[in-house]
C-alpha cells in the first residue's frame, strides 16, 4: 500500500516537473535598457510594459519583462552597452542615438534587421525619411523611437520690448519657413536689442554650451557635407570658415557671450532661457520645452506661461537660403546577444502605434515617427506638437560612421577657438581640419 | 711562529648554514608575497595589458576584450599623439597643475595647518583638523557641486548674490579663473593628506627635544626652523613623492569642473585627456587604444618621476637600518 502511494507520489511529482518545464520553456526574458529623463521621458520604458500582455498573447508565451531606465551620461551609457555586449550581459532592447550604428553594427553588437522588419505591419507606417538615419552598410539596423526637432527658442516677452507686434512675433516661424527672414536678420535684432538695451551683452544667442548634435547644422546651413555619395567622410573647409566666421562673429560682435560653451546646463542655461526674459535666442531642443515647464516655470504657470513668452521657429537660413533643423532619434537596437531577437522586435512593434508613441511624444514634446500619429486626435490637437511637426520636412541628420566622432570632436574644437578667441575663423578650420587628419588619416577626404 | 689556521667548517655545517639563509631568504619573501601578488595584479598586469592596448586600434566599433583579435597597429596611436597639436599644451598643463597644487597646498599649506594645529590647544587643533578632513571625505560629486554653487554666475551663485547685495559687481569666476578654482578645489582635498602625517610627525617628536630648544631660549618659530623641520624630513619628502604621483593621475574634479576647459584644452590634464579619449565620448565610439596611449605616457612619466625622487631624496637611507644597530 505505502509502496503504491510512493509511486502514485513520485508519478505525480514527475508530471508536476515535466508541466513546470513545458511552462518554463515558453517563458522568455526581455531586457530592456532605455534613457529617459523622467519623468516626461518614461514612456521610453513604460511603454513595453504596456504592451506586455498583448504580445503574450500574441505570441502565445509568458515574458518577464525587465525594464531598465536612467538618465546617465550619454558617454558612460554607451560605453556600458559596449562593455555588456562583450561581457554576454547586453541587454535585449537597447535604446540610443541613431549615429552609434555607426559604432555598434560594425561591431556586432547589434542585428541588422532588413528580413524582419517586413513581418510587422506596424512599420509600414513610419515617416519615410527617419530610416535614412538608420542605415549602415546598405541595412537598417534599427526601429525610431522618437523624432525632434532642435529649433530657435525666441523670446516673445523681449521681442515685445523690442517694438515687434503681435503678427510679427505670431508669423516668424512663417516666414522663416519661407527663408525670407534669415539668420543674418536673426544677428541683426539680436544686436538691435543690446544696442536698445532690451538685453545685455552676450544674450542676444545662446547656442547648446556643451558639444552635441546641434552644432552641425550651421555646417550643413553653410553647404557642408560630412559623408560623400560613397558614405566616406569628408570635410569642406570652405563651410568650415563659414560656419566658425558665424559662431566667432556672433561673439565679436556682443551677441554671444565668449564662455557660453561651459556654461552649466542645469544651474545657468536652462532657468536663465526658461525665463524668457534674458535671453533673446536660444538654439535648442523641442524636448527643453516641458523640461522647462515642469522644472523651471511651473510656479509662473508652465506650458501657459511658455506659450506666452517663448516661440520656436526654424534655424533661420544662412549660406544655402534654406531655413533647417536637424532631428537626432533615438532608436531601438536589438542586441546580437538576444536569445529572443523575434520576441524583442514583436514588443518593438507593439509599441510603434499612435496611442503609445503619442503618450511619449505629448509628455515630452518629441515629434513623431508615424504618419498616422499627424492625423490623432490626441497629436493634432496638441498645441506643441501640431506648431512644430512641420520642422521634420526641413530636417537634416548626424552621419552613422565610425570616424564620426572624431570628425565631430574636431569640428568642435574649432568651435571653441573662434568662440573664445583663440583663432580667427581661418585658423580655427586649420585647427579643426588638422584634428581630423591626424585622428581619421586617409579617412578623410579635406575639399 | 705558524699563522693560526682557520677551523674549515664541517659539511653538516655549512648544509645548516645554507639552510639558514635560504629560511631566511624564504620568510622575507614570504611576507613580501601577499604585498607582491597585490603589485603584480593590481598594477603590473593591468600595465601590461594597457601597453598592448595601446598598439591596437581598439574602438568601440570594432571592441573585443580577446587580445587575440584585437587588431596590431604597432607605434601608430603614438604617432598619432606626439602629431597632436595640443599633446604639448595638455603635457604643460598638467605639469602645471601638479606642481601649483603640490607646493601651494599639498604641502605648504598642509604643513601650516599641522604646525598651527599643534602649536594651539590640543582640541582645539583636533577640531580645525576634522574640518580640513571634510574635503577628503565628501563624494567629489557633492564637493564639487558645493563650489560650482557657491561660484556660479549672477543670479545662482551664491557669492555672486552677496555681491549684488553689496552692490559690487558679479563675475562668471570660474570661467575667467579655470586654473585658479582647478588648484583651489584639488588642493584644499589634498591638504588633508599631508597634514595627517606631518601632524603624527610633530606629535612624535619626543616633548624634551621641544622643551630642550625653549629652555635654550629659541622662539617658537626658531624651534619650528631648527628643531621640527628638520625632525620631520621624512615625512616631508614622503608627501611630495606620494602627492606628486597622486596629482598626476588625478582628474575626477577637474572633469566635474570645468571637464578640461573652457576653450581649447585650457585645464585638460594629461589624465583627463586619456579618459575623454578612452572612456568617455558623447557621440560613442571611444577610442580605447588611442587612449591607452596616453595612459602608458603617464605611468612612464610617474615610473621616471619616482626613481628620480627616490635617488634625489635617498630614500634607501630611509629604510636603512639605523645607524646605532650598525655599530
């Protein structure tokens, strides 16, 4: 009888083991690593979670999600991944900028994704031209998360002071768009605005104070290019001088302060252009505006108080005539160590619809990646988003090479010579051009 | 008269006395051993390894930590970093820095706080001593974070706010002074250092050394010139070897500072410059050769740095056996 009962008992815990496994073999771990500055950026993670049970069951299997969001330095966050793929700790999903494709596919850390990008529908409908930024070698290797657009933030509240009116204040994005107001008119009320004494010296132009994505778009308003038709980096002195004449100008003559590169983002640049009333044109994202409003202007008021006293236009047009901005997304990367590639682009996808982009693009004011999105409800009605969508059409993007970094540190260093007058715009190009041939060698074509 | 001849040794003798030696050889290397195993894994085989880095192209574009694979470029990161127009100012720079911090606070001013503090009453010297520990003992985040608040530019910085209080004009200090907050802020950290030791040091010296120099009639600072000086010599010349290497590899506080600048590489120190290049970059791919490169640099610049300190101050006699055991 107890023998009996012991077999009945072992039977039942090998049933018990064998159902435990059939179980555990379609439970899959997801990892995904995104940064986010919350709490407006947290749909960058969150997002999966919602859509956690859909794609189960889709998919017919359990996943265990594991969300990790931070908001570290973009240097040591990079270098992270890089470091975890080595280690065979990479995270599934990772979320960066689109330029580390540049880096990361060459080094086989991430998968191209061309075959399987067709087998989700929810693709199809993404802005064409934000998957040019996501090309390398003739693939894709990556889904958008985002878009933006880095435009002029202007002072409505000082351009007031100034004497403009109402239209013209209302209609400058307008005829920026047009081309018709440029960026030498933009220097030119900046000027008139110190010589009137609406602001100080130094506050007319306030560019990023840190190196950054933003910079190159005096170099393309000027006709630079970084890539050549065959994807090989190239630099071209002429819009080089031009460009460091612009920056190194702006400072000679009052409108921007020579020590703004250095300036503290956090204590200086974002409660001072936040305010509306020092600076008069800020270059920057369209993320700053509900950092701003939650962080720096909520006690006058927020998003009101923003609409009121601050606008944002286009970069005006310099060399080219063509008014630009530059949209840096962050895009998902599957990493080549996912034991669950199929599994991590199923969620991907889940996520790429109107109602989950639109909860990021909304609570942080990036642009959308989605046609479909322009036609919500929720975005069109969107006061931010609906003023600067239009931004994507004059857009331009950082380059996916691996010399990038390289280029882009040298292109900053003539940068900061002209700005703190340490050579004039011609000896800063020699500066930045002599970088570049010494780090990238015959990696760079000078024209 | 025959010489007297010396006894020879027995051979069980002169086994035993092998013995002997080799004991003695063998407990001397076997306490050494746990200090050495550390030297060796610690610093010897990551050397190493940073030296063959820095003969490889390795990026993050192309990163792998097998040796094997990693691409052989010989001289050229090298190459690379004398052709750097500005290798010659970092280079500059950080002499600067090291030897600015080093003289002015690392051991001056450490070794007026310890002289002060143990000329005044004894807790009263103990409490000035804890306040000069606190920046020592402060995450370099917060530290830093407390100076850029308290210098930041009208309207933030709160001594810009005493300014306009006062009705005196506002400055942006530490972008107009880099150099002067970089070697303030290091060195109001390093102080505490030297002053630790040079404190034991004076607190050491036997009191009717001190009392003998008073009763001879010398002031205070004629003791101080005549009789804890030169008592103190060897921890003054430990401090200037030790924070001499210690500068120079130190840079946490600069990045959080000024991160090198403002301008063209105006405070990058030769350390600095290794991490941005090695370690941290904002668009990715770090070059982690070429960095290593720059890494090698200094630990050659610091190997030549100490041999030239250990022959200038003679520190074998410091760990001579005293002359009065000789005898």
């Amino acid at each position: 009888m107890i023998r009996k009962l012991c077999l009945t008992m072992l039977f039942a815990l090998l049933l018990g083991l064998l159902a435990g496994l059939a179980v555990a073999q379609d439970s899959v771990s997801i990892t995904v690593r995104c940064k986010a500055s919350p709490p407006e950026e947290d749909w960058r993670c969150n997002n999966f979670a919602e859509v956690e049970a859909e794609v189960e069951a889709d998919l017919g299997i359990d996943i265990d999600l594991n969300l990790i969001q931070d908001n570290a330095g973009w240097g040591d966050y990079k270098n992270e991944f890089v470091l975890a793929s080595e280690a065979g700790e990479a995270p599934d999903i990772i979320l960066s900028g689109h330029e580390d494709i540049g880096a990361w596919a060459p080094a086989g850390f991430i998968i191209p994704l061309d075959d399987v990008i067709p087998m989700h529908s929810e693709f199809d409908d993404i802005v064409p031209s934000l998957w040019d930024s996501h090309g390398y070698a003739g693939q894709i290797w990556g889904i958008p998360q985002d878009a933006e657009a880095r435009p002029i933030f202007y002072s409505k509240l000082l351009l007031r002071d100034l004497g403009w009116s109402e239209d013209d204040i209302e209609s400058l994005p307008e005829r920026v768009a047009a081309g018709e107001w440029t960026f030498a008119d933009m220097l030119a009320t900046a000027e008139a605005a110190i010589d009137e004494g609406v602001i100080d010296a130094g506050n007319g132009w306030w560019h990023r104070p840190s190196n950054g994505p933003d910079f190159l778009y005096y170099y393309f308003g000027h006709g630079g290019e970084v890539l050549d038709m065959e994807g090989n980096l190239v630099v071209d002195s002429d819009a080089l001088v031009a460009t460091y004449e612009l920056l190194g100008g702006a400072v000679a003559s009052g409108v921007m302060r020579s020590d703004i590169i250095g300036v503290d983002w956090n204590e200086v640049w974002h409660p001072t252009v936040a305010q509306a009333d020092t600076v008069l044109f800020a270059a920057g994202g369209t993320w700053n505006w509900p950092n701003w409003a939650i962080n720096y202007v909520a006690d006058k008021g927020g998003d009101e108080f923003l609409f009121e006293n601050i606008g944002l236009t286009l970069i005006p047009a310099m060399a080219t005539g063509n008014a630009i901005t530059l949209t840096h997304p962050l895009t998902y990367m599957i990493s080549s160590g996912s034991e669950n590639p199929d599994v991590a682009l199923a969620l991907i996808a889940a996520i790429t619809t109107p109602e989950h982009n639109n909860k990021h693009a909304i609570d942080s004011f990036h642009l959308g990646i989605l046609n479909a999105q322009l036609e919500s409800e929720a975005y069109a009605n969107n006061r931010l988003l609906s003023s600067a969508h239009y931004m994507l059409d004059h857009t331009t993007a950082l380059p996916n090479h691996p010399g990038w970094n390289a280029w882009s540190n040298a292109y900053f260093l003539g940068i900061q010579a002209v700005e703190t007058g340490e050579a004039d715009a011609a000896g800063a190009a020699d500066i930045a051009i002599a970088q570049m041939q010494n780090e990238l060698g015959d990696g760079i074509m000078v024209r | 008269m025959s010489e007297p001849v010396a006894k020879p040794k027995s051979s069980a003798a002169l086994v035993q006395s092998r013995r002997n030696a080799l004991r003695s050889y063998l407990g001397a290397y076997g306490f050494m051993a746990p200090a050495g195993v550390l030297v060796i894994i610690f610093f010897l085989i990551p050397v190493a390894i940073v030296l063959y880095l820095s003969v490889t192209n390795l990026a993050s574009s192309n990163f792998t930590s097998d040796l094997a694979k990693m691409e052989f470029i010989g001289l050229k990161n090298y190459q690379t970093l004398l052709n750097d127009q500005f290798a010659r100012k970092i280079f500059f720079n950080t002499i600067f820095y090291v030897l600015v911090t080093l003289s002015l606070f690392n051991v001056s001013l450490a070794l007026i706080v310890s002289l002060l503090t143990t000329h005044i009453d004894r807790s009263a010297g103990f409490v000035f001593r804890a306040l000069w520990i606190l920046p020592r003992i402060t995450s370099p985040v917060v530290y830093i974070l407390i100076w850029k608040r308290m210098m930041a530019e009208a309207p933030f910085g709160i001594l810009n706010q005493f300014n306009e209080f006062l009705g005196q004009p506002t400055y942006n200090y530490v972008a107009t002074n880099p150099w002067v907050f970089v070697v303030v802020v290091n060195g109001f950290i390093g102080v505490s250092f030297g002053m630790i030791i040079f404190t034991s040091a004076i607190e050491s010296i036997p009191k009717d050394l001190l009392n003998a120099s008073l009763v001879d009639g010398s002031s205070r600072m004629q003791r101080i010139r005549y009789v804890i000086l030169p008592l103190i010599r060897w921890p003054l010349l430990f401090v200037v070897t030790y924070q001499t290497l210690s500068l120079l590899t130190s840079f946490v506080e600069i990045q959080l500072l000024t991160d090198g600048g403002p301008g063209l590489y105006r405070t990058e120190v030769w350390s600095l410059t290794a991490y941005h290049r090695a370690l941290s970059n904002y668009f990715g791919n770090a070059q982690w050769g070429y960095g290593s490169a720059f890494a090698v640099l200094l630990v050659m610049i610091g190997v030549v740095l100490a041999v030239i300190y250990m022959r200038v101050f003679r520190f074998d006699e410091l760990v001579a056996e005293p002359r009065v055991e000789a005898l």
